[in-house]
C-alpha cells in the first residue's frame, strides 16, 4: 500500500484537470472516434464541464471492456482529485489493480488492449505516438540525407524494415517484414506519399515503386511477396 501511495503522489502534476482530460484525448487511438462517450467527453470538454468531460472517459473504458494504461488512470485520478471527486478518483486507481490481476501486463500509454481470450490480444494504438515512432524510425534510418538521392532505398531492422522511395522531394515507405519464402512487402496497403503527408499515390506512381522494387530483388537475388 505504502508504495501504491507512493506511485499516487509522484503522479500528480501541476496541470489543470482541464489540460490533463485534453492530453488523454488527444493521446487516444482512433479507434474510439465514433464512440459516443468520447464524442460526449470532447463536447464536455469544451463546455467546460470538466466532471461529465472525465465521466464520458471512465464511461468510454466501460463500454468498449478495454484495457486502459495505468498513466491513463492516473492522470484520471489526478483530475479527479484536484475536482474532489472522490469516488471517481477511488475508482480508476481500482481499475490499476483490476488490469494488473486480468492482463497480466502492462498498456503503454496511447495505446489500449481488447481481451479476445486468454491467449488473444488486439492492440490499439494512438496516432500521436504512431507518428512518435515514426520520427525515431526516419531518424535512425538518416532518412533526410536519403531525401536527397531519388530513388529506392533498402533500410533494414532486422526482421523487418522500409523500402524508401524518394520522387523530387516526395517520400513514400513500404513496410516489409521478413517471411519463411522471403520478404513480405506490405506494398498494396501503401496508398499515400509520407512526405507530403497524406498525399494518394496514383496508379503510375505506384507502378514506378513496385517496378523499382523488383528491380532491387532481382539484382539483391531477394526473394519477395507483395501484399
């Protein structure tokens, strides 16, 4: 208990209940759009009706029967409690222990978990800490100086890794993984330029990427399997 307590306390920060209900907002998958409770919690929010704001987030954990992180519940707790609203607050830190004794691991924060059975599991992840991963990635593969070679460029992470393509300062990233009969290229789900973002493809573009893919198989004598 007394470290339970002790995690309580370290949790607590100076921001207001209203910029910690926005931060857990923003920091939830996309997944959750469409539900009701978030859509109330947003609507709450700008109203500045900041107890039925944080209702609508612990309603939202109810009716998906989703695991939640246990930062989520804490900073729940934390706006709960600079709000006294006690029993909201004694609440989410039961659902710490209650994900600890069902999961059996832990959520990271921006990311929640569907139980399908004991042995099945479907993660959900936020788009903000997507795009967090996404900028450690171009990072570590200097994605920059590739950015000034067009062209096709093989960076890979071990099992898995990107085919960068560059076009005049366009960017597209084809995700592949390695198989049992060689690399499975995710191409066919690739459907927009990463920089600039958002941008669709269109069929000639993808035809260039997929032919200069082939090209590097068969010079690398890779065996390969596009989605």
């Amino acid at each position: 208990m007394k470290l339970f307590n002790f995690i309580q306390k370290k949790q607590s920060t100076d921001k207001t209940p209203n910029q910690i209900i926005k931060n857990l907002i923003d920091y939830l998958p996309a997944d959750y759009n469409d539900q009701r409770q978030l859509k109330d919690s947003i609507e709450f929010l700008n109203q500045n009706e900041l107890g039925l704001a944080l209702d609508s987030l612990i309603e939202l954990t109810e009716e998906t029967g989703h695991y939640f992180s246990d930062k989520y519940w804490l900073d729940l707790a934390d706006a709960a409690d600079k709000m006294e609203l006690i029993k909201e607050r004694d609440f989410c830190h039961q659902q710490i222990r209650k994900t600890e004794t069902e999961l059996k691991f832990k959520v990271s924060f921006g990311s929640t978990v569907e139980k399908i059975d004991d042995n099945h599991f479907q993660d959900y992840t936020s788009e903000k800490i997507k795009d967090n991963w996404a900028k450690e990635r171009r990072e570590k593969d200097n994605v920059e100086q590739l950015m000034n070679n067009d062209g096709l460029h093989f960076k890979s992470h071990g099992r898995n890794g990107f085919f960068y393509f560059v076009d005049k300062g366009k960017l597209a990233e084809i995700e592949y993984e390695l198989g049992v009969n060689g690399l499975i290229i995710w191409f066919n789900s690739t459907d927009n330029w990463a920089k600039p973002s958002k941008l669709p493809l269109t069929t000639d573009e993808k035809l260039t990427i997929k032919t200069e893919i082939e090209k590097w198989a068969a010079k690398t004598r890779n065996a390969i399997e596009l989605d």
